[in-house]
C-alpha cells in the first residue's frame, strides 16, 4: 500500500463520530439488554454511521467505507425490524468500534492492520443468525389509522415499521400540527423533538403547507400513552391542531379534514436577520503542534520580558536621572507580563479536554476482557468532565489499559467465587476523575479479592527480589508488583502474564511527573490512584540554585520548602537523613547527584516531595522565586537521565534544567525495601 497522506480534519472528525458512537451504545446498552427498541437512539446511531461512511468515501478510504456501510446496513435491518434488539447486537456494535479504530489508524499508514474480509463476514453471520423471518400474512395494522392517502404516500418504510410497531404495542398514535416562525423554527422544533422523544416516539416530521409566508408548518405523527389533554402542556409552543390517528382497541377514525387557515396561530412579528444567515459554530479545530509552537513563542517572548525587566533595573542603578522614565518603562514590562500570562492561560485552556473522551474506548476494552475472562464486569465511571492535557490524556491510556487488565485479571472473581462470597455476580471495575488543588487524581478500583500480599511476597523471595529473612511492611511489599519482571500470573494469555505491566505503569507516570499508589483490602478490592499535573505544556515551578547551576522543580511535586539547621541532620547506615515533622526521611544532595560545586554559603534549604507514601528531600542552596515555566523537550541523549524532565527558558542567557524529584529517587535509590 503506497503512503498515505495525513488528513488531520478527518482523523479529528472521524474521531469525534466514533467517540460519538461510544458514547450512544452506552445508553443503549441499558435497553437493548431487556430487548427494548429506543427509536432516537438507534436513529443517532443509524446517522453517525452514515456520516462515518460518507466522510471516508468521499476521501477515498475505501476499506473504513465498506465496513462502515455494512454497519449501517445492520443499524436500518435494526430500525425496519427485521434485526431484533437484542445484548447480542450491543457486542457487536461495542467490538465493531475496536476495528473502525484500527481502520482510522490505517489511514495514517502504509500497511493494511486487520483482515477485513473477516471483520465483514462477522457481521453477515450475525445478520444471518438474527434476521427475523418474514411476517406471516396479515391484515395492515397501518389499515387501522385515519392517514389520508398523500400522507400514507409519504411516509418511508421506516416510518410506516415503526407506525406499525405502535399500534402493535397499543400507544396512541397523534397528529400534530405546529406553525413556527422562520427566524426561530429549528430551535423550536429541536426543542419539540426532544421532549416528544421523552414521553413517547416521534415517528415522523412531515412539511406542512400555508398560507403566512413568513411561518412553516410541520406535521408531526407522535406514538405515546400520554393523554391528549397533557400533549399541549408538553410542547414549547401551543398546537395549531391536535388530531387522534388511532386509539388502542378502537376502530378506524375518520379520516381528519386539513387545518382551516382561520385556526393557525397569530404570527409572531419577528424580522430575518443577516445574523441568521451565519454559521452558528464558535468553535475550530486546531492542530496540537501548531498550538505548542505558539506557546513556545510566548515562552520564550516571556523570557524575553524577563531579561528586560533585569536590564531595566540595572539601568536604574546606573543612570538615576533617568529614573522617571525607566520606572514607567518598568511599569509597561510589568503590564506586559501580566497579558503575558493571560495568553498563556488561554492558550492552554485550548489543550484541555474532558477525559470523559476517553472512557468509551476504556469501557470497551473493559467488557472485551471481561468476555475473554469469563467473567461479569460493570464499569462505572465518575468524573468525565474533569479537564487534562490532551496529550498527558493520551500518553496515559498505557498505564491505565494496564492496570484494568489487572483489574479484570486478577481483581475481579469468578462470578461462582462471588456468588460464594455473598457479592453480587458482576464485579464493578470503577474510574474516576477529580481536581485535588493543582493536580489531577485518577482513582481506578475494583470491589474483587484484593491483592494477597502473603502471595506476593513469597513470589519476591523466589525469584530474588527480598531475602526470605527481612521484614517488610505493607507498603514495601504493594511496592514490589512494580519491580521490572513481577507477575503472579500462572498462565500466558492476552490478557496478563507476560511479566511486563506494573513497572511499566509506574515509570510512564513518573515520566508525566505523577504519582502512583496502591492500596488494597482483602476480599473487598484493590484501588489505584495516581496524581498528575492538569498540563504539561506550562507548570507553576520553584527555581532553585545548586552551587553555580539554577534549577527548576515544578511546583505540583513540592510539598513543603524547609530551610536547614544542623540539628535537623543525622546519619543512619550510610544515609543522611532530615528531621521532617515526626519522622526522618531521606536526604538527597543535588550537589552530589549531579557532580556540581557545592557552595555552602549559610544554612540550605530542603524541598520536601514524595513518591506514594515515601517521603523524602532534595537539598539546595538556595531557593530563589516562583515563576510559571513552558517544559521543552531535551535532547536524545538526556532523554533517558532520571531526575530530569525537559528544560525551560527563565530570562537568562541559557535554558535551566526541570528536576522531575520522583525519577531522581529511583537513581539514588535503585531499590528499596
């Protein structure tokens, strides 16, 4: 296959619709599950499809085209009846999203990922083993309705199947005529459609001649229980004529006469005007690359602000009677500062997104393991609207489809095992989302066995990680599933045991400048919470100095800056230790990490962080201002350097290094236990 070019609006927009699909097939899970036909959701679900089709035909991919149209064609057998409702469908419709994804990543590509002769001869044999037989020949239930000929005329067979659905379900069947304004008709029936779909099944929306040139008239046949008295009190505006096309039980109405024009409503005296003409979007897509290139502008041009404030204050020593103006050129650097920042907080705003984005493809993942596994599992998820970097978002799936693996794997019984256990069959995997000060919190649990921490720590004595004679605690031994290598799978499967997960998980986080910690009850489940910075285009950091060298510590990572007497110190085995609070943690010299000249000048200060539960303390000289920092890339070959994590401009005459204090523990101390 020749290389493709990249179409970046079609990735976003194809991505939008499937993230749309996701998003539908959940409120149709609930439905389909009880065999009940939900008539706008399989419509959303029919168009989104259709849209999905048409897009990638137009552009020439032809393999996302055809699967796509052979899930259109099940969605309109769905809607004509001929394909029932059922937990099987949502499967496949729920598995049909993992290989439209693949195939939107073809189109990025150079090689064809998945068989698709295959992906499309699943879904013909499950149209084969669900397709209805035919009906057996019966009188017309549409007989039974007072429809006059031209209306009958109009109607679409998916309208005429739903009518008959109706009837066979015994609903009372409306017509509804509306006469709206032009200036204001689409948001007037919007509202119309959505409060008809809730109390009933809006089945068909059919034009309406008249006679007011600035009004339009819709017809509307509505199948509902609710009573004709409650039907005008439901509306946003007041029907024109309200007519019964069919009453369970009874015989055919007489056919309705057309509305009289003396029965049309008073027009309201609205003017079109040009503003209605225009697009009603506030919104464009934006590449992401294009946006960090701006911010890296302003990045540096505030750096730039900085280096002239500095100046300005030099000159103001050296020519006082210049005094006057240089103070005014000071105010106008400082103002500039300040719209600085606003730009940077807008623009950052641009790469946040809800991480309720992701949760489909999570929850897919999810019931795709739990089917694997042979077990049942419910996800629930809290907290979708809580705003993370799009990138930070993305560069999490990793560790988070790991950990739901260990989730579904070794968390969540057997469904006889929890039957056993007084639990219901179906376990709960749950995923939630929350601001906690600056950072963001991810917390994924699972009410399964828990971890057996007895298990894993004769696991570690066998293959060599602890001495079968020392003592751990708790959190020594939940640190042990990160060691590189740990599993306590049994068997090889796709799902876990291939020695590689947890430590994969950890380091990718502190990679991001979070945190990950463990905690776990037996028999009652196992949570996972993890703690990032919202961004990682512009943090709030400490900028500290060591020796000669200036060094940034973003400031989500800093508990607490202590400055350092000689009675806070002491020595145990080899470790020099700080009194912090009640307890002594690790001291870590900066000076000595990195092989700098240390300058004591006075008493230093200490800058308090934690990885989990373990505490402990970077030392520097001195600790100088706070300022807000864009984090760059760093070359290649620093790229792989514990401890830091980019480098950033400040208003000096070089970049300064960012410290990541997590990753640094993990050089200084290769393994604790």
């Amino acid at each position: 296959m020749a290389a493709r070019e990249l179409n970046p609006e079609f990735l976003a927009e194809a991505q939008e619709i499937l993230e749309t699909i996701g998003s539908v097939l959940r409120q149709f899970e609930q439905y389909a599950r009880v065999g009940q036909f939900k008539a706008d959701l399989v419509n959303q679900l029919f168009r989104s499809y259709h849209s999905l089709k048409g897009l990638s035909s137009m552009l020439g991919y032809t393999r996302l085209s055809a699967y796509t149209h052979r899930l259109e064609d099940v969605l309109d057998r769905v809607r004509l009846g001929k394909v029932p409702v059922s937990p099987q469908l949502v499967d496949l419709l729920f598995d049909s999203l993992e290989t439209l994804q693949r195939l939107l990543q073809e189109t990025t590509e150079t090689t064809e990922g998945i068989d698709l002769d295959s992906a499309l001869e699943a879904v013909d044999r499950f149209v084969e083993r669900a397709q209805r037989p035919s009906p057996s020949a019966e009188a017309d239930p549409l007989d039974r309705l007072a429809l006059d000929a031209a209306t009958r005329q109009s109607l679409t067979e998916y309208e005429e199947h739903r009518l008959r659905e109706a009837v066979r379900q015994g609903l009372q069947i409306y017509s509804i005529y509306l006469r709206l304004p032009f200036a204001d008709f689409d948001r007037v029936l919007r509202e119309a459609n959505t409060v008809l779909n809730r109390h009933g099944e809006l089945i068909s929306t059919l034009p309406e001649a008249g006679t007011d040139p600035d009004q339009i008239g819709f017809r509307l046949l509505w199948a509902s229980q609710v009573s004709p008295d409650a039907v005008g009190s439901l509306l946003p505006t007041a029907p024109t004529r309200l007519d019964l096309l069919y009453i369970p039980g009874s015989s055919p109405l007489a056919e309705p006469s057309p509305p009289a024009a003396e029965t049309e409503a008073e027009p309201l005296e609205t003017e079109i005007e040009p503003a209605l003409l225009r697009d009603l979007s506030r919104s464009v897509r934006v590449d992401l690359q294009a946006l960090d290139a701006v911010l890296n502008v302003v990045g540096e041009v505030t750096a730039l602000r900085s280096r002239q404030e500095s100046l300005i204050r030099d000159l103001q020593g050296r020519f006082p009677e210049m005094a006057g103006s240089l103070v005014a050129l000071l105010q106008l650097t400082q103002e500039m500062a300040t719209r600085l920042g606003e730009a940077q907080r807008h623009l950052l705003e641009l790469r946040l997104v809800p991480i309720g984005t992701v949760y489909g493809r999570l929850e897919r993942m999810v019931r795709r393991l739990a089917r694997q596994a042979g077990k049942q599992v419910q996800t629930v998820f809290l907290g979708g609207d809580t705003r993370l970097d799009k990138v930070l978002i993305e560069h999490m799936m990793d560790p988070l489809v790991h950990i739901l693996r260990n989730a579904v794997d070794h968390g969540i019984e057997e469904p006889d095992e929890r039957r056993a256990q007084g639990k219901p069959e179906t376990g709960t995997v749950r995923i939630e989302a929350s601001q906690v000060g600056q950072r963001i919190a991810l917390r994924i649990a699972d009410d399964g066995r828990g971890i057996q921490l007895e298990k894993i720590r004769q696991r570690a004595i066998q293959i060599g990680l602890i001495d079968k004679q020392a003592e751990v605690t708790v959190q020594d031994v939940l640190r042990l599933i990160f060691e590189p290598g740990f599993s306590l799978a049994e068997r090889v499967d796709e799902v876990s045991g291939r020695g590689v997960g947890l430590d994969i998980v950890k380091q990718a986080i502190e990679r991001l400048n979070g945190t990950v910690t463990v905690y776990t009850e037996v028999g009652r489940g196992t949570t996972f919470e993890i703690l990032l910075p919202s961004t990682l285009a512009i943090v709030p950091a400490v900028i500290v100095r060591v020796g000669l060298e200036r060094f940034a510590v973003p400031l989500a990572l800093v508990q607490e800056i202590l400055e350092v007497r000689p009675e806070y110190l002491r020595q145990v085995e080899g470790q020099e230790l700080l009194q912090y609070r009640e307890e002594a943690v690790p001291l870590i010299r900066l000076a000595r990490v990195f092989q700098l000249v240390d300058t004591p000048n006075g008493p230093g200060f200490a800058i308090v962080s934690r990885a989990g539960r373990q505490w402990f303390a970077l030392y520097v000289d001195a600790v100088e201002r706070m300022q807000e920092i864009v984090i760059k890339r760093i070359s290649a070959r620093l790229q792989d350097l514990r401890g830091i994590s980019g480098a950033a401009e400040i208003g000096e005459d070089r970049p300064i290094l960012v410290l990541d204090p997590i990753s640094l523990t993990a050089r200084v101390f290769p393994r604790r236990t």
